[in-house]
C-alpha cells in the first residue's frame, strides 16, 4: 500500500497541511529578515570637521574641500572659521579632526594642548602672499616696509614722499568681512588702523581694476592677480614677490598656512585629506585659489614625488 496524504484536498492538488507548511516558513523567512534588519550596524557617511582660521575657511577651504569629496563622495565635511584661536581650542576640547591656523600656536595654546594630552602634528597647506600693486603709470618701483606701513595707516599721503610724482595718495583696500584685511594689518601695519580715507573694495579683483585706473592708487591683492596687466607689484625692501621669495622667507607680506592635528587620535579620514592637500591635485587648486604653493616638490595623491 502506497503512503496517502491526509486531509482535505485544496484546488491544484495540494492539501491544507501542504499549504500551511508553506505559510508557516514564509513567516519564518520574513521573521529572520527583520531580525537581520533590526540588528545589522547602520554605517553613517565619514565626518570631517575642520575648524579654525579665516584665511583657510574664506575660499581656500572650500576649494579643497570640494575638490576632495569629488574624490571621496561617502565623507561630509564641515568648516567652521572663526579664527586661528578657535580652532587650537577646539582640537584641545576634542571638538574638530583638523584646526586650520595661519600662525603657530601661542604658548598657552600648547600648554593647554598638553595639558589635555594633545599631542599636536603639523602639516603645511601652502602660504598666502600679498603683493602690494601700483599702477604701470606710477613711476615708484619698490617701497621699504615702513613706508608700506605709513601710506596705509596715513602717515604718507603724497607720492612725492616717497619718490613719486606729487599726487595724493588712493588707497584701497579689501572689505573689512575679508580675511586678509586683518591679515595685512598684521602683517605690514602693526595692526594699527587704516587711513580712515581708504576705498574698501569686493574682491581683489575690484582692487586691480581700480588701480589700473588710477596712477595715484595703491592696494594689495594676491599673488597671481599683480600679474595683470595695467598693474605693477613692487618689490618690499628690495624683494620682488615671488613664490620662491617666499619660500625662501625673504618677501615680508607672507604667511605660512597649517593643519594640526591630535596625533593620538588622528582619524583616517583626516589623514586623507591632509594627503590630499599636500597631492598635486590639492597643491593645483592652492595656486589657484591665488596662495602660493607648499613646495616647488608635492606628494602624488597614490605615493611618489613630482
């Protein structure tokens, strides 16, 4: 006698206990999947955190930060600047991966640092240089830094004071929301104030055309932008400004820009993006974000030196 399947019959040949089987391990499946849906790590996109200096977080930053996630899309990125100081506090506090600086940390900072076991790495972005622009119809081809110092605090007034024609002097100057309208008056002004005439421009760029039109104006602008035509950049103490007068530190109005990290704690995606800065690739958008590169020799993105 051959085996017999009890139970009534369903359409298709197929008996209750047959289906219910099958429902019973549909319901099983479903369980053990949310199971796994339930407890399986939720992996969030990398995080960033860059804080600190004006100079980086005003155009430079964003460059680099932009041209790094087109090479890494899974990492978010956040920038915030509000000053140098800011960001050796909040790599203290263990607030932020990366602080962007424009100068070294002041004694305090690095005792603070230690004092909270921060270990600080240093590594450079590249430096930001100002040349100071006349027009190719002004006849004054260099200036010491003193007199630098006088015709923007107002102390000169006259060109014929310094070797010109007799003609008032024009300055103009960055926006004071700009980074680098701080920057020079650390730089060349001893952080005095500006001659209370001064024209405050928009953008470099504005600077440039307004001195192209006026032989009696002066301003700054970056590096690359005193290459324009209808422009001069003079030479400071004898010094024509140049990337290799800078890296040379014989050029007065330049300044060096860093990341610090935390050694101790030093993230990987903070290791990839100082690497991408330093890359060709990250030392490329430096040049033309108008700061003048780290080295005449940069690191490959992939390893090797160019």
């Amino acid at each position: 006698m051959g085996w017999q399947t009890h139970g009534p019959t369903l359409p298709g040949g197929l008996t209750h206990f047959a289906v219910s089987g099958s429902i019973r391990a549909m319901r099983l499946a479903l369980t053990l999947l949310l199971s796994i849906l339930t407890t399986w790590p939720v992996f969030a996109a990398e995080k960033l955190v860059i804080k600190g200096s004006n100079t980086f977080g005003e155009k430079l930053g964003p460059r680099l930060i932009a041209e790094f996630i087109k090479l890494n899309p899974g990492v978010a990125v956040e920038l915030e600047s509000k000053g140098s100081a800011t960001g050796f506090a909040a790599l203290s506090a263990g607030e932020c991966d990366i602080a962007s600086a424009s100068r070294g940390p002041t004694e305090d900072e690095t005792r603070l640092a230690q004092s909270r076991g921060v270990k600080l790495s240093t590594y450079t972005v590249g430096y930001y240089g100002i040349a100071v622009v006349v027009s190719n119809r002004n006849q004054v081809e260099g200036l010491s830094d003193v007199q630098v110092r006088d015709i923007f605090t107002g102390v000169i007034t006259d060109w014929s004071a310094v070797g010109g024609a007799k003609s008032p002097v024009t300055v103009y100057i960055p926006d004071p929301k700009q980074g680098t309208y701080l920057g020079f008056q650390e730089l060349a002004m001893e952080k005095k104030p500006y001659v209370a005439t001064a024209r405050p421009m928009a953008s470099y760029e504005e600077i440039v055309e307004a001195v192209k039109r006026d032989p009696a104006g002066i301003g700054y602008v970056s590096f690359p932008l005193a290459k324009q035509p209808g422009v001069r950049g003079l030479r400071i103490n004898g010094v024509v400004p140049t990337d290799i007068a800078v890296h040379e530190r014989l050029y007065p109005y330049a300044r060096q820009l860093w990341l610090f990290t935390d050694a101790r704690r030093e993230s990987t995606v903070a290791r990839q993006f100082i690497r991408f800065v330093q890359s060709r690739r990250g030392q490329e958008a430096v040049e033309q974000t108008g700061f003048v590169r780290r080295s005449t020799v940069t690191l490959a993105p992939g390893g090797g030196w160019f």
